[in-house]
C-alpha cells in the first residue's frame, strides 16, 4: 500500500541516521551502536557521519531527480509573471500600491486549484494518454495554454486597463495551478519514497532558476528592450523547456502506459472527488486533519507576507531594475539554491519535523533584516546582505515543506491531494497576504517587516503542538492503515 511505503521511507531515514542495517519488518531497530559510529577521521570526525551526509548529497545525481528539477523550471517560470514582476511593472507605471497589493488576488487559482485537481488527477486525454500516459498529456496540454495565456498578458496595460491585465494574470495563474498539480503528481509518483527529500530540493532548484528567469531575466530584458510586451513574449517561450522535458521524461508505473488508456475503467465521480478528500480527513480525527491544514496555511505565512511587497520596498527605496535583478533575482537564487540543497540533505539526516522548526525559525528571522535595510535606505551591499539571508533561510524551509508535503500525500490520489495541500499554502500567499499593500501604505516598511516577522509565529507554535501529539511517523501509520488497496 502506498503509505506502508511512505512509513518505509520514513524509517529508512531513521536507519541512516544510526547507520545501521536496512531492514523493512517494521520492528524497532536495535541500539547497539556499529563499530563505524567508533572510526574517527584524522580530522576528528566520525567517518560514519561523513559517509551518511556523502550518501546523501548522491541522491541528486539520480536521473529521474534531473526531470524533476526541469519540471520544477516550469513551475516556477509564471510565478513571478503574476506576481513580483508584474508589481515591478506596474509600481513602474503609476499604479497605487493598494491597487499592487490586491493584485495578488490574481493568484486565486492557487488556492482553488483543488476543485479541478480531480479531474486532471484521475481523467486521461482521449488519444494523448495513450501515447504519453496520462500525467504528461495533460502537462503537454495545460503548458500550450499556459504559453499563450503569457503572450496575452504581456498585450496588456495595467496603466490603461487594469482589469484587461488582471483577467490575463488570472489565466497566467489557472494554468500555472493545472501544471503544478500534475507536476507535483508526476514527482511523488516517479521518485522512490526515500528520494522525496531529494526530490523536493530539487524541485525546488529547478522552481528557484525558473524565478531567475522570469525576475532577473526578465528586468534585465525590460532594461535593455524598454518594452514588457517583448519581454512577456520571450517568457512565453521558455516554456518550451517545460514542454521538451514532458516528452522526453519517463511515464510513472502507476500511470496510464502509452497504448493502455483506452483499457483503463472510466473514473467515477466518487472515485474522483469524494474519494481523496474522504481518505484524507478520516485517516486522523477530524480535528487532526483540520491542525494539519492549518498548519499548512500558517507556515510559510509570514515568508508570504512579507514577499507580497519586497519588489515595490525595493522601487521605493530607490533601487534600480538592474539592482534589483543582480541582487534579489541573481544573488537571491544562487542563496536559495544552497538553501535547498542544505534542506533537502536536513531532512535526510534529521527528519521532515525537526528539519520544518528549525528552518521555519531562520526564515521567520530572516523578515527582520528587510526592516534593517530600511533604516539604512539605498545601499546595494546591506541589499545583497538582506537578500541572502532572506532567501537561504526561505530555501531550506521551502525545501523541507515540499518534502513534508509529499509524504502526506497517499500515491492513490496524489494530485488531488497534493493539490488540497497546496491550495492552503496559496490561500495564505495571495488572499491573506493581499492586505500587504494597505499596511505598508498607512505604516512604515520597519513597522511591515516587523508584522511579517509576528505573522509567522502561529505556524512554528502548531508545529511544536504537532511535533508532541502528532508526530509524523503516527501520520504515516494511520495512513498505512485506512489506504485503500
């Protein structure tokens, strides 16, 4: 059953840490410790520890791990297209900060994308499933959609018409939200359960270059070319290299096989749409299910919040488009790199919780720097200081959230699910953080980093709460025992 192997995961980690055999009975593991935990380096440190954190830097060599890093590009490649560059654009133009705020309502689509999940989860394309099976016919489809809808965008003016650009930021948004779901499906289903921890750092490589592109990438354009319209247009064709790793990347073994879709019984409506929310609220009590959404939504919150306005704090601080690509684009996804990288080897060696409190009280002091460089004003080194912290601390809890997530999910319904998880994080980044613009517009910038930074205290509070009553390897358990065969 697909959660037995997750608990199998989950266990498998535990023995690394004690380095000792591998077994699968499930029984506790002996503690008597090997004679490797006794072999010291010359340098003093045990060589059983170096081997464990050198095993676990190998998993990213893994072949599968390189398609799922490319799929992450395309994941991240319209995020900032709706969001931190179209604020850029639009602060650019004239537009109030209130009215930048709301704007990311525009991401909407996140927070819903649950309520079509089913359908992409469950639903082959005729004819197309059965030559790609059917988690990449539907990545095929929905990116053919996402290009043109960022060609539309780009046509747009939000000084003229702000509601014209919004309607093309919302579809931008919709079919972003499709090719997560079916994205994150893919990588949950193609990855062994011990290579998730892996497998969310690489995502989230893959996610943070996809960013660089459509923030550094694209103001460098806009410097250069003076026109949004062309540069919209040539993001809009960086998603070929979504589209080029969709044909080329492997079919997961649960999916539809190329020739087998027209032999597959047709999905109900129950199997669909009742079915995965069903298994996922009875698994715990109600009440557990309901700390675990919960939890989801509270603990990037804050991260959110203050995101929602660090591109127009950078404009008003007098920052030009090319300092602001150099340091919080460029400089800010290589720092965000090493944080994942650093997140994803946590979880290995520490365990999804331990690795979730830990990163979530660095990024949640990270907030504190962007008001430290407002009381300094426009200085481009404290900017590259501020961005680094920011986004290596943002990456190592990024990273460990993914792979947090990914386990939760039962590999029956892994889109939908994985969908309803997500859809709580985005309800905390665009509807509760929309309220960003009006706070930094009636306060100051120290006092709204300073909020961001309380804002994020709940989530590492419930996670504590969590880590006591409902640790993970209890999820894993109750989950192995109400999965369906």
């Amino acid at each position: 059953m697909p959660f037995g192997a997750a608990r199998f995961a989950l266990y498998h980690v535990k023995r690394l840490r004690e380095h000792q055999p591998f077994r699968a009975s499930g029984h506790a593991p002996d503690t008597k410790p090997t004679e490797k935990h006794n072999l010291m380096t010359d340098t003093g440190v045990p060589t059983g520890r170096l081997q464990r954190w050198g095993e676990a830097f190998t998993l990213y060599t893994e072949r599968r791990l390189l398609f799922v890093s490319a799929m992450g590009f395309a994941s991240g490649l319209p995020l900032l297209l709706t969001m931190g560059t179209l604020q850029i654009w639009m602060t650019e133009v004239g537009v109030s900060l209130t009215a930048v705020g709301l704007f990311a309502l525009a991401g909407t689509p996140y927070t819903l994308k649950f309520l079509w999940a089913p359908l992409i989860d469950r639903v082959p394309i005729p004819l197309l499933s059965q030559h790609l099976g059917r988690r990449r016919s539907w990545m095929l489809v929905i990116q053919l959609g996402l290009m043109g809808s960022i060609f539309g965008l780009g046509l747009s003016d939000p000084a003229t018409s702000p509601l014209h650009t919004a309607a093309w930021a919302v579809a931008v948004a919709f079919f972003s939200a499709s090719q997560d779901i079916v994205i994150d499906a893919y990588r949950i289903e193609i990855l062994d359960p011990s290579q998730q921890g892996a497998g969310a750092a690489m995502t989230q490589a893959g996610y943070r270059i996809g960013l660089l592109a459509a923030g550094a990438g694209a103001l460098y354009l806009a410097d250069a070319l003076k026109s949004w319209t062309i540069v919209y247009a040539a993001m809009a064709l960086l998603v070929f290299v979504g589209m080029i790793a969709t044909l080329l990347a492997p079919t997961p073994p649960d999916d539809v096989q190329p020739g087998e879709a027209a032999a597959r019984p047709q999905p109900t409506l129950h199997s669909m749409v009742i079915e995965p929310f069903q298994e996922f609220l009875t698994r715990h009590s109600l009440a557990a299910a309901l700390l675990i959404l919960a939890f989801i939504l509270l603990y990037k919150l804050g991260d959110a919040f203050a995101g929602s306005m660090t591109n127009p704090f950078y404009v008003k601080l007098g920052f030009s488009k090319t300092e602001i690509a150099n340091a919080s684009k460029l400089f800010g996804v290589v720092a965000t790199l090493a944080g994942v990288f650093l997140g994803g080897v946590m979880v290995k060696q520490y365990g999804v919780l331990n690795s979730l409190l830990w990163c979530g009280i660095l990024q949640m002091l990270s907030n504190l720097i962007f008001a430290a460089l407002a009381i300094v004003g426009h200085d481009v080194g404290f900017l590259y200081l501020a961005v680094g912290i920011e986004n290596f601390t943002g990456g190592m809890g990024s990273s460990a959230f993914v792979a947090y997530l990914s386990l939760l999910c039962n590999t029956a319904y892994t889109g939908t699910q994985f969908a309803l998880l997500t859809s709580f994080m985005a309800f905390g980044r665009t509807w509760l953080s929309s309220s960003g613009g009006w706070l930094a517009e009636h306060t100051d910038w120290v006092t709204f980093f300073v909020v961001s930074t309380v804002i994020a205290l709940p989530g590492l509070l419930l996670l504590l709460w969590m880590m006591k009553h409902l640790p993970l390897k209890l999820q894993i358990q109750k989950a192995q025992a109400t999965n369906p065969v």
